[in-house]
C-alpha cells in the first residue's frame, strides 16, 4: 500500500480503510482526466453515482463507462479509451490479474474501490475491505467502498485547496442503497462498516434508521398488495391470496381505505401500523408459522429523508429495485442520473422501466414454478435459455430462494443465455448455508474456470460465465464443490 506514513486527515468512517482510501484519492486528485467504470446492478450504480459526485465536488474531470462484465475484453476497451487513470467501482478486485497487465504495460493507472474477491495480484491503489479483514459480503458494498473514497477524496481536495472541509456525507444514503441492494441488511439491519455508514447517513440528515414491519413495499404497495407479495412470511390465507390479504385487513379495527382507494404502509399512523403487525404476527402464530420466521416480520428500516414520502425512492429497497430496472435493460445511463439527482425525465424513465422489471422478474418467476429445478446431490438448478433475460435470471434465483419452487437446504444454480456461445450462470444461497460453510464466490470461480470460463462474488450469491457447451461439466464440479464445503 502506498503512502503509509502519509497522515489521514479528519475523522474516516471506518478508520481500518482509511489509508487505503485516502491514498486512492490522492491519486485522483493528479489525473488530469479520469474514467469511472462500474458495474450495472444496483450496487455498481449508487457506486457510479457517489463517485461521479465526489469526483465532480473535487473538481476532477471525468467520463463513466458501465459493463455488464469485467472480462479480458471490457478492460482492453476500457484501457483503449486512452484515460491516464481508471476507477473502478464494485468490480476490478477480482479481475486484477488482467487488470495488472495493461497497468504494467502503462495504459492506464487502475484505483480500485470494490468488495468482491481480489485475485492474486495487486495494485497500488486499492480500496477492499478484505484487505484489512473487513467482510465484503456483509459489512460493507461497493457503494459503500466508494463512499469511503467520497468521504477521502472531500479531505483531501480540502487540504489541497486549504479551504473548509467538503462533507460529502450526504451520499451515505446512496451508500445505503447500494449495500442493500446488494443483499447486505440482515435481521439487525446494516453492520459493521456498513453501521458507520448508516451512522453517518442519520448525522446529515439524510437517513432515518427505525424498527418497522420488513415487507417490500412500505412506501408504493396498497396494503392488500404489502401482504399478499410478502415472500419471506409466509402466512397461510394472507401469503399469495389476494382474496385472503383483503379479508385479514377489513376485520381489523383501522380506516385501511381513503376516499375508495387502498391505503399504503406509509399512510398509517403509528397506532394503526403497531394494530395491523400485532394482527399479522396473531395470525402467523395461530397459521403454525415458525417462530424464526414470525421474527423476521419486524426488521431494521432505512428511509431517505429528501426524498417525496410515498415515492419508491423514499425506501432503501425499492430505490434499489428501481435502479435494477435500469441498467439490466440496457439503460445505465437512466439509473445514473436517478443517483445524480434527476427527478425529471429520467426518474419518470425508469418508473416504465420498473414497470417492465417487474413484469420480467414475475414471468421469470412463474416460469420456474411451472418447470422446476432439477436436484443434484448438493445442488439444485434450471436452465432458462433465452426464457429469463441474463441480466435478471439472478435475480429469478434470488427469488426462488424465497418461493415453494426450490429446497431452501441447497443452493440453487440458473443459467440464461448470454450468447450464441455462452452461458450466464447466476448462484444464490442462504445465510444458513454460508453458516454451515458455504462460500459461492469460490464455487463460482473454481468450477467456471474448469470449464474454460471465469467467475466470482460473495459467499451468499455469485456468477459465472461458461461455454454453453460446458454446462454439465460445470454442473458436476460445482456439485463436487459444494459437497466438500458442506461436508
């Protein structure tokens, strides 16, 4: 790591990457021009969107390139964009090795603010919190490595100027999305590097953190629709019963109508909102539902305080959804100027964006239940052809997860089609499974490179990319692998 006797100026968030961050920043601060490469899930853009902030803050000129995959080729066209310095956000760790090779040859200097795996080479600018023993898939996103970035980069562009220092604390909320987006929030909410984040979002303003009812939907959804898409609860009657959400809500002693129309989470007052989670937890305990699974009715919340109430940008989680609905259809640029501050043309663009998402991810859905997975010994899996989108197929399995459709003890592989010649493999487990020893980002890279193809990400959810011809060859290591994890 370079510059490690170079003080770290003001009071970092996490101070175990602070060094790290600043030393990033420091060079940024040289390039006379930079490109931002990120990735295209929700992550990667509230990654794009606070770097793109700080850097503009700071008075640094510079381009954004999204790739769906950071292969050999993406990062040859990245380093043929003739930028003196490249930042990469939410992926490039795991891609060092190629990374390394334009770096030697000087395209390009590589500054990396990422969470994923790194490879067995590194750089000199590097921000990763497994470098310094900081869990990547749960204590802290790439949105929340590039606010750390943010964060150095308004100290360091305050002392190079002398003038008071720029906060850039604000972008924590965008932190916050990105990290739940990233399926980072657990029972207790946001942890570890994650909490500091979250503690700096609150502090500015920008953040409000609260025990609430844990249903997709608080601020959008009319309430029969809250209880009938709850996935992770499910109560018999209410769950995935139009007819019985309807029922269960007119016997309850509340207004849950306004002028003919279904109110929504967000319309009730406190009183109303402690009557109808008492309700829905007499219910689940009456239905025979676990007590574990009863408990998660009631989470951690995340509100954006800026944002219009009502609105899917008001929650943490359905900002996240519509960010995917962008830049899985092609449409980064839209989710972009969403994290920018757009609330114009492209907010209302990725609202019929969502709208499609949606529909994608419902059909996808359905298309699983009606065909099934097929089960091998440690594993279970579907292939969706050109059936389910590949940039959404993940999500499909990540769904799965939560459905009847699939054996919650195996984790569940799906591939899509990514070409005429390759396949997109996307793999999703459960925090029991990790518990017990899983780790997909090793799976995924293992079994993928066996194959002649290439993967990676987190314990809990991964990806690969293989030949399409390669897929039972895959199949049957991942299985093997798997099954010495497990075992």
């Amino acid at each position: 790591m370079a510059a490690a006797d170079t003080p770290v100026p003001g009071d970092p968030p996490v101070p175990a990457l602070a060094e790290r961050a600043h030393a990033c920043a420091r060079r940024l601060l040289e390039a006379d021009r930079v490109l931002l490469a990120s990735h295209i899930d929700a992550d990667g853009l509230t990654s794009a969107g606070i770097a793109s902030t700080a850097l503009a803050r700071a008075g640094i000129d510079h381009d954004v390139v999204f790739e769906k995959q950071l292969d050999a080729e993406s990062i040859a066209g990245i380093a043929a964009r003739e930028h003196e310095v490249v930042c990469f956000t939410d992926f490039g760790s795991g891609q060092l090795d190629v990374i390394a090779e334009h770096e030697a040859a000087g395209e390009f200097v590589p500054v990396i603010a990422d969470h994923h795996q790194p490879a067995d080479v590194d750089t000199e600018f590097h921000l990763n919190p497994l470098l310094e023993g900081i869990n990547g898939a749960r204590e802290l996103s790439g949105a929340g490595a590039s606010y750390l970035l943010a964060r150095a980069l308004a100290a360091e562009a305050a002392e190079d100027v002398g003038g008071p220092p720029v906060d850039n604390r604000d972008l924590a909320a965008l932190a916050v999305v990105g990290a739940v987006g990233d399926m980072q929030n657990g029972r207790d909410g946001l942890v570890g590097a994650n909490g500091a984040i979250v503690a700096e979002g609150v502090a500015a303003g920008v953040l409000e953190e609260r025990t609430d009812i844990d249903l997709y939907g608080r601020q959008t959804r009319p309430l029969p629709k809250l209880l009938e898409y709850a996935s992770d609860v499910r109560i018999p009657g209410i769950s995935n019963d139009e007819a019985g959400a309807v029922a269960f809500l007119t016997d309850l002693d509340i207004e849950v109508r306004s002028d003919g129309e279904w109110r929504r989470w967000v319309d009730l007052d406190a009183d109303e909102r402690r009557t109808l989670v008492s309700a829905l937890i007499r219910r689940a305990v009456s239905s025979g539902v676990p007590a574990d699974r009863i408990e998660t009715l009631v989470g951690t919340s995340y509100t954006l305080t800026e944002e219009e109430p009502g609105t899917e940008l008001r929650d943490v989680s359905e900002f996240s959804t519509l960010l995917n609905a962008t830049a899985r259809y092609e449409r980064a640029d839209v989710g972009l100027a969403v994290c920018l501050g757009d609330r114009g043309t492209a907010l209302a663009e990725a609202r019929s964006l969502l709208r499609t998402h949606r529909r994608n991810l419902s059909e996808g859905l359905q298309w699983v239940k009606s065909e099934g997975v097929t089960h091998e010994e440690h594993l279970q899996w579907f292939d969706a052809g050109s059936r389910i989108r590949e940039t959404i197929v993940g999500i499909v399995a990540g769904m799965a997860v939560g459905s009847p459709a699939v054996d919650r003890s195996k984790p569940v592989l799906a591939f899509a089609e990514a070409n005429a010649t390759e396949l997109k493999v996307s793999a999703r487990g459960s925090g029991v499974l990790v518990r017990d020893g899983l780790d997909l980002s090793a799976v995924m890279q293992a079994a993928s490179r066996s194959v002649g193809g290439d993967g990676g990400g987190h314990d809990v959810a991964a990806g690969a990319t293989i030949p399409a011809a390669e897929r039972d060859a895959f199949l049957a290591e991942a299985d093997r692998l798997v099954g010495e994890q497990l075992s």
